[in-house]
C-alpha cells in the first residue's frame, strides 16, 4: 500500500504478507494519518477501490477532528487522475532491476526500490 505526498515527492508506503483488506487499509490509515498532519487542512484523494469504502463514520469524523484531514474520492473509471498509479507503474517498469528476486529478499527489495522515491527515483508528474 502507498501514499503519495504530491507536493512533498514523498511516498509512504507499507506491506502485506496477507491479503489486503479494509481492516489493512484502515491499520495503515491509522498509522499514516498522525505522521502527514498539519495545522492546514490535509486532504487525502482515494481511488474507488472496494477497501477505501464504508469505512466507519466515527473514525472518519475523529480524523477530521484530531487532525484535519479529509477523505476524497477520485471519479469512477479515473486512473489517469490517480497520481500514485503513474508511480506504481515507472517502479514495475522502469526502475525495477529485472532479476530474479528470491521469497527471503522480496520484501527488502521493494522497501527499498520504493524508498528511492524522492532522492533515487524521481517523476515529472507534468
């Protein structure tokens, strides 16, 4: 799972060793949302994935209390206007090493193919 700091270049991002659900996103959600507040509004754009859905109204509404941070959604049928799916595709396609990569050293390989954002990798999202 990704964040997307536009305006920072920053992302945040974290694994899974199990299937991603609502309960996972909620978990990052929860996790995420203290570190990237400020005093000025925060507004974090969501594509329609089923998990970023009926999400409960208490714990949304203690987000925008605690720490002025709203939820939006991007249209149905909109990837061009989903920023971190550009990113997603030049870390598959274009700074990816093409090489085997065992099951013991995946997940430190993509901590740190993804940590590269912002110093080794960069986009111009332009």
């Amino acid at each position: 799972m990704g964040a997307l700091d536009f305006a920072g270049k920053r992302l945040h991002h974290a694994q899974a060793t199990s299937t991603v659900n609502r309960e996972t996103f909620v978990d990052f959600m929860e996790r995420l949302i203290p570190q990237i507040a400020k005093p000025a509004p925060t507004f974090i754009i969501l594509d329609n994935a089923r998990i970023h859905h009926n999400l409960d109204d208490s714990m949304t509404l203690r987000w925008m209390k605690e720490f002025n941070t709203f939820l939006c959604y991007l249209p149905p049928y909109s990837p061009e206007l989903n920023m971190i799916e550009i990113l997603w595709k030049q870390a598959k396609y274009h700074w990816r090493e093409f090489a085997t990569w065992s099951k013991d050293s995946f997940q430190s390989k993509i901590s740190e193919l993804l940590d590269g954002f912002g110093t080794k990798f960069q986009i111009d999202f332009t």
